[in-house]
C-alpha cells in the first residue's frame, strides 16, 4: 500500500479531540476544516514550559535510499504515547517543490504519518502562501521604488539583493531579467526567484516570537544601496507592516493529529540545505507548553539542521535538548559505503563497515554540543542481524546508546523500545547544550569551525564574490551574527559526490547572503542552489484527482 | 469612519449560524476559522434552483470618484431581506494586487460590507493562491519538458504562450527573460507575469460546475506547438491530475456574512477587464440552490462585465437574471461631464447633463439584452435634489425605472426603497436573456458586434500580430468559442482618456490570447496590461498590525 492508500484507511478524529487531549478548550482554536486548526500565541507561556524534555530527531547523510527522519520522528511520538508520557511531535510543514518533483510528501510514510496528508502536503493552511506574498510584496514595492518619480530613495538597481520567491522547483527562474518592454514596465535588471522554503520571510517567520519581533524582523531586511552607498531596509520602504498583516495568520502553529490520534503541531517550513531547516521557535514552545515530551526534526544530515537547530534556533530562543536521536538506515549506510541503489537489498557487510565511518563522524559531532546522544536504527525488512550487529558493535564502540525501531511497517508499536530508551536518557540528562561558537566571532573563524569541526574539511577557501560580500557584512555591523550555511545535504562536505566520510576536501564559500531580519549571513558553498529544478519524471505527472475530490499519486 | 474601524464594530455571528439560516447542516461545512467556511458541491442542486430570482448588478464606465458597486449589491442584499426576501449576495474573491496599490479592498464600503473584511481581503481561504500555484506548476513543468533530455515533447520555446502568475502588482513582471545563467538552469527565453486574476485557470475555476469538468479544462489548456508545428496542449504533459489536485479545496464556494448577518457567498476573483470578471457559476448556483434571490455583481461597468456575464457566463451555465441593477452616482457622471476630482463636491448641473451620456449608453446597451432593467442612484451627501432629479428625469425619457440607495452610510435601511423596486421588477419579469452574438459567428464578426454595438466603435483595426493570431485559432479549430476582450474599464473605448460617451473611435485588437480550457479567446485592444502596476504611493506603505494582530490601514 501507497502512503495516501494507508492514510486513507484511518478514521480520524476531529480535530477538536485533539485539542482536548493537549488541555485546549476546542472554543480557542481556528479550524480549517475538520481536522486541522490554528492555535493561538497565548496558549504559549513560558511557567508551563518548565521540566518539560526536547528531544531533537536528526540523521546521517541522507542518501536516495532513505533514512526516514520524520517517519522515526512520529513514530517515536506514537511510542512515548504508548509508553505513557504525553508527547507532541513538531514537525516543519512540506513544499509543493519536493511533492512534484522527486522527494513526494513529508508528512512521513507507512504507519508513521501525520494526517490528513493530501491537506498537509499541498496548501495545508496556507503559511507558506503567505511567506511568498509578504516577500514579493517587497519586492513589487522595490522595483516600484525604483521607478518611482516621485517617491525615489535612490535606490541602486544594480546592488539590490532582495529576489523573488515560488514554492515550485522552477530552475528556470533561477537567473532571469525583468523590467523589460519599455519605460512603462520597470527598469530592466538581473534577478532571480528562489523557492519559498528559502525565503528570509520563513526565517523570520520561524525565528520570531510575537507580532511586534514579526515585524521589527521584516523591518531589518537589507535590500540594497543608494546610489550615494547608503544601505536600505524594507522599513525604509515602509513595507512591514503590510508584509506583517499578510503573515497574521502564518504566525500561528498548525494542529493536526497523527495515525495513532496523538498531537502533532506542524509550523514553518526552511530547508536545512539552504536555509535553518528547523520549524519555528513558537511552535517548539507551543509543544513544550501543552505536553511533557516534544520530539522535533532538523532537517537532513546533522550538519545541516542539527548545527543550526542548535547554534542558532537553540541559542536564539534559550531551548535545551535533553536528547538527540540520530537516524541511520543499513541501507544508506551501504550506500555510504559504496553500494548502488538497486543493490541495497543484498547483505553486504563489507560496504557496511566501511559507510559506517559516515555515522561515526555525525556521532562524534553530536558529542561537540554536550548533548545526551542517541542513535536509531530504522530497520528496514531487508536488513539482516548480521548487519544489525556491526551498527550495535560501532555505536557500542562510540559510547552512544542504540536502538532498533520498525516505524514505517508498525508505526508506534515498532518504536517502543526506542521511546523507552529516549525517555530514559532524556529524564536522566543533565547536560546543558554547548554552541560550537560564539555569535561575537569573526565571519570567517564560525565559517572555518563549522566547516573543520562539522564538515571535517582541511581548508575554506572565498571566491572573489564571497570576500567582497564579507567587507559589506562588516561594513553594515552585521558581523557578529550567527552563520546558516547553504550546503549540499548528500555529503559531508560540499562536493555532493563524496560520500561516507570525506577527508582532505577544500570547502569553497560562493558568495555570503545577508538576512538581516531574520539574524544571521547565509555563506553559499558548493554549487548549492537555492531554487531547486523539476526531475526528467516529475511526481506531479502521477497525481491525481477523482470525481469526488480524492487524490491519487501523492509520495 | 474608515472601513476597516465600521467592520471592527460588528459583532460576528459564528459562520454555522448563517450556514443554518441557509438551511444547511452546520455538520457539512467546512470551517476556516469561525467566520469563513467551505461549501461542499452537494448543496448545488438544479431542482432547488427553479423560480429563483437571480439580479446581477453592474455599472456605468467607472472612474476615480467611485460608483460603489459591491456596496450597492450588498446593501440592497440587506434590503431585500430587509423586506422579507431570503437573499444571499454572491461576489467575487479580492485580489491582493488593488488592496496593496490603489483601490484598497473589494468588501464593499461603509454599512454595507462582508465580513470579516481583513480575511476577505487578504488570504481568504487560500483560493488565489491555489489557483497561482496550479498555474505555475504548468509553466515549471513547460520548461522542464523544454531542458528534458529524456522525455522532450519537441516543444518550440519560441511558441510557449503559457506564462506565469503572481497576485501582485508587479509592473517589472510584465516582460522578462527566464533561463539565464547556464546549461543546468534552463533554455532562455521570453515570457512574463500576469496578475492572478487574469490566469486562465482563475477562468476555468470560474466555469467549471464539477471535478471532472476541471479536470478536463485543465487538460484543454493550448500551451505552444512543438517544432514540426503540431499543437501541444496540458494533458500533453500529464500535469492537468496535478493541477487539478491543488485546487481540490479551491473548487468549493466560500460562506461570509455581510454586517446584517445576511449570508454572503465569495468564490473567484477574475478582474472584468482582462478576464471574464464574475464569479464562479458554482458559487451562483449554489446562491440559487439555498435563497430565493441571489445578488450577483460583474466587474467594471456594463460593457466588460456584464456583456461577459451574459454572452459567456449565462450562455454556458444556462442563467437567466431576472432583473438588472445598473449603479451610478452623481459624481461620476460630472466626472464624465468633465470635472476634475477635487471640484466632484459642488454643484454642476451642466457637467451632469454632459456626463449622463455614459449612463445613456449603458441603458441602451441594456435593452439589447433582453433583460429587466433598473438604474440605482448611489447617493452621496453631497448630491443636490436638482442633481438627482437630472438623473431621474433621464431614466424616465429612457423608460428604466430608477431609485436612489443610500447604502454606504445606512446600509440595508438606504437600500429598503431599492429592494421593493427590484423584487417587484424580477418577480413581474418575463424577460429572456438574448445574448448579443451566437458563439458560433466567426471571431472577427464577434468582435465587431461588441465593439460598434456595445462600445459604440466606428470600425476595428487587426495589428499584425492579431492578424496572425486569428489564423492560428483558426487553424485549432477554436473560432467557434466566445471572445472576453481586454479593454480599459476606463471608456466605452479602448482608450482611457475618452470619457463620457466617446463616438467615432477605432477600436485596436493588438493580439488575441487562446484560452482553451477556459472555452473562449481573448482579444486584447488598446494598451490594456494583464499586470498592473502600484502606483507611486501604494496602500501598502499604510497597512499595519497591532501587538495583538489586529490590522489597520487596510482601505
């Protein structure tokens, strides 16, 4: 059975039972539809958050064989529920990129899954509608400022920074020219739209705690020079206000309820290739106000989201995992180790230990933050003990307690000894979370330390573009800000070929972008690109609709 | 009292209270938030809809001083109900695009609004951005199957007529190149933005009366010839079950209430001077299905909006209104008299006589539809009784019964006079609706019916480029559909600056879009844009959001 078939079979609940189960008077919420609701902010308070456990789900290099990261996040939520502590899983919302392009849904699989998905992974309640509105409003009121005769601030079009966004793969909007076809349709200049998961909005959106930090944020974004070098920010074009009024709704996490009927808040939606790649802060806080145990995802490999969840979502809004779940898969792992795609299903021990070095370098990573590590093995049917055993022999080695889950198959039942095992480390923890660096360091030696220390590169090296970006950087006093690296997730370095656990490798920074308003510089490295491209096959060929509004071909 | 500061005075009803007031089962609605909810197509039903009495109302040619439009078909939706008529008005969905440039919101104004405004005039329930994204994802898979080294349809990027959408007005959208900057990111070429409102899906959504039908429409969609000449249509590249798919939601009709507690129905936006500028038939069938009148309004004045109405809307859906409400106030016809803004305020009995003409040619235009006129005075304070007996006296030589409304500041009780005039004129009508052209004619008869008939044109002048358009819809086989001509809503011509009654003018087709899945083409005259522009200083800059959400500045 297909994900949509599986979810198609469950009853679900109103989603007004679920807010009863979290204490909610189902008078408070905002239903779109039966079973989906918004919350209010005011349910957050920071006295209910106390002595509650964050346990952070992230994963080893993620491969095109699968690692499951939200399917082990649910499920390990559907286990803690069953085990008898009350847990909410929170969980970013998907992009309509990855649902017609390659990846399909994000709303997990099998018996692991968030509901009702066809809802979730489309508009869901339309946040990221309204993240793209709030950014290319900006950017209209740019391009009119521009042209503007009598309201001009002089704005440079050659030094504008501030781009376009869809939530679509569309590589053809990557590079563009607009402001063509005469003077009465803008000033001709290069641009270029990346996909909304990108957007400095859904940072922002994903970073702030109230209306009035929404709106100082969006106020802070950096837009471009005056022909005279002064810098200009989207306050000066007094846009915030309506990019706030477009995001009033946005602000508030979603509810929605899991295959086994337990909470799940599902709230912004950044890549951690690309952008922080973790939900938003308020939805973390809104999990930790209504239930005991939270289990939230960063997106990817650990240096991706588990780096930034910690040194800027962590540092930014004072939270402190009390367990960190490191997903693995035997098959990625013999993917690691050299193994092709369609090859996966054999036992090959000997390309297993050698694609383990991958794992063991993200669980030496984990120990640089002075958490309580865990590593989760996602067992697939294929998998053989022999194999099992050289994963439980290499975490024994580590010193990291492991566990095997069957999530996708058994949902919550398949993850009782791995909720167990998470509880247990996560009431016992007394570790205090240790950023790698400090936000006051020089650009350049947080670059060099995630990179050496995370990554495991030998050298970074600036293009010409990139050490110019730093000299503006540094000339508009936003040097002190943390650093959200864009990095491809296949590999531990930049170079997406080079798998396992590279060595020797040169980590190249393109090009730094400034988000101001969100609070932090984006370096580029590699070839990352921040609006993805459709495959030969997109997904989207395979959707489809009946009579009676029912999907088909969604994941 | 701006209109936003009126609005916040109502105390909303909870949106289930109107549902039962229509007679519907709270049960079967599909809550977005408590004061907007989803109509499931079910509640459509053609036996329901027998000896229901629909009244459209439309305008003279509009013009900066404002006629008020909404605000009459809402007002005198409250009248009606007023007097014991269960009335729901049935309107299109705003668009963001005038809310952040110059014309502010299309709630309507004063004491006659739907509510709750902000909502409405912002996401609503996500409709334009379903229909944005469906659109898109068309373009995104053109240009993908256009890079395709495996699965090329041959498509000839030179012919792509697909463009992509945006709910925005974004001037430097209009005309841009796409695919720049290397092998990976795509095959330059030219294209562009239109505004939302004007994308052919918007047309579709608003024609379509079931999931099939969409679906079908969807694949009609023409999107370029492939280079041995062959057309290449939607369905050609699978992606019509996809589309179709994200506007699963889309597809039902929205439930509001107007500030009497009346019920309002708001369902698709399309603008009536770039596109077909009703609302959905669903969402008038689905008025005619739960009231005995439905107050229906077609943008702009009589000649776009209307005209398309009845030629497009009513031939295809099989409608028959039974009265006819055209709207003008005393200030627009000085304004068409010749006055400028500023002096609107003083008495001008000569300007008026002038103006007049345009109400004069509305009227007559009228009468070529077969259909039961009436002509409503929006009243404004500063009318004079000489004024308003001009208009009076006009309407009695023009043999159209006439009332004056008063609805911006009294709401329904302006409207009660109004109301009895116009269920007295759609009970006692026999009228059949005729409609000016058999869809059948050639394109270039149709044209010129519309043009010499209803806009008074001396001749039409082809460009080139619609010379060769014309060959090319011939050539498809697609010249047996209707024409929804672009042109400003500014005249009667296709030149804004002609007011009043302008004669011996050429109108000038300059290219003729196809709109297949829609089901007609799309002449486009004058230097009419399917983007709009902000104007110097946009409504944006004055939009604003409080610590605790609420909006301000939004009209």
């Amino acid at each position: 059975m297909t994900d949509i078939e599986i979810a198609s079979t469950v009853k679900l609940k109103p989603i007004t039972e679920t807010a009863k189960k979290l204490g909610i008077d189902p008078e408070v919420i905002e239903l779109y539809g039966k079973y989906k609701a918004k919350l209010p902010l005011d349910l957050i308070q920071p006295a209910r958050m106390q002595g509650k456990h964050l346990i952070l789900v992230s994963a080893i290099s993620p491969t095109p064989a699968g690692e499951g990261k939200t399917t082990i996040s649910i499920g390990l939520t559907e286990g803690l529920n069953r085990i008898g502590k009350k847990t909410t899983v929170v969980l970013r919302e998907p992009s309509l990129g990855p649902v017609f392009g390659i990846k399909g849904g994000a709303t997990g699989g099998g018996y692991s899954q968030v509901l009702p998905m066809e809802d979730i992974n489309l508009h869901f309640t339309g946040d990221f509608n309204a993240i793209e509105k709030a950014h290319n409003l900006l950017a209209a009121l740019i391009d009119n400022n521009i042209q503007s005769k009598t309201s001009s601030l002089g704005l440079d079009p050659r030094t504008v920074t501030w781009k376009r966004v869809m939530d679509m793969n569309d590589r053809s909007l990557r590079h563009i020219i607009v402001g063509l076809g005469g003077t009465s349709s803008g000033i001709p200049r290069e641009t270029g739209f990346d996909i909304t998961a990108a957007s400095e909005i859904m940072a922002i959106l994903c970073l702030s705690e109230s209306f009035m930090d929404l709106k100082e944020r969006l106020g802070n974004i950096f837009i471009g020079y005056t022909y005279d070098k002064r810098p200009l920010y989207a306050r000066d074009l007094k846009a915030h206000g309506a990019m706030a009024a477009l995001l009033k709704d946005a602000i508030k996490p979603n509810l929605v309820q899991t295959i086994e009927g337990n909470p799940a808040i599902i709230h912004g939606g950044p890549f951690a290739n690309i952008a922080q790649g973790t939900n938003s802060v308020l939805a973390t806080k809104m999990g930790l106000s209504l239930s005991d145990f939270v289990v939230t995802e960063a997106g990817f490999g650990f240096d991706l989201g588990a780096e930034k969840f910690f040194d800027i979502k962590c540092v930014k809004a004072g939270l402190n995992p009390s367990a960190v779940v490191l997903v693995a898969t035997i098959r990625a792992l013999k993917y690691h180790g050299g193994v092709k795609v369609e090859n996966l299903k054999e036992e090959n021990t000997a390309a297993l230990r050698k694609g383990i070095e991958n794992l063991e370098k993200h669980v030496e990573n984990m120990k640089k933050f002075n958490i309580c590590p865990i590593v989760a093995l996602n067992k697939f049917v294929t998998d053989t003990d022999a194999e099992i055993q050289i994963v439980a022999d290499k975490c024994k080695e580590l010193g990291v307690p492991m566990e095997v889950a069957e999530v996708w198959a058994k949902g919550g039942e398949g993850a009782e000894k791995l909720a167990i095992l998470a509880a247990k480390v996560a009431e016992q923890c007394v570790c205090k979370l240790k950023p790698l660096y400090e936000w006051s360091w020089d650009i350049e030696k947080k670059i060099e330390t995630i990179a050496k220390e995370i990554y495991g590169a030998a050298a970074i090296d600036y293009t010409a573009q990139a050490k110019s970006d730093l000299k503006k950087i540094i000339a508009l006093g936003l040097d002190k800000l943390p650093v959200c690296i864009a990095k491809t997730q296949k590999s531990l370095s930049d170079n997406p070929k080079l798998l396992g656990r590279p060595k020797d490798f040169v980590v190249t920074v393109r090009q730094i972008e400034i988000a101001a308003g969100a609070g932090f510089v984006i370096p580029i490295t590699g070839e990352i690109m921040r609006m993805p491209g459709l495959p030969e096959k997109p997904a989207a060929e395979n959707i489809d609709i009946d009579e009676q509004g029912h999907i088909t071909g969604l994941f």
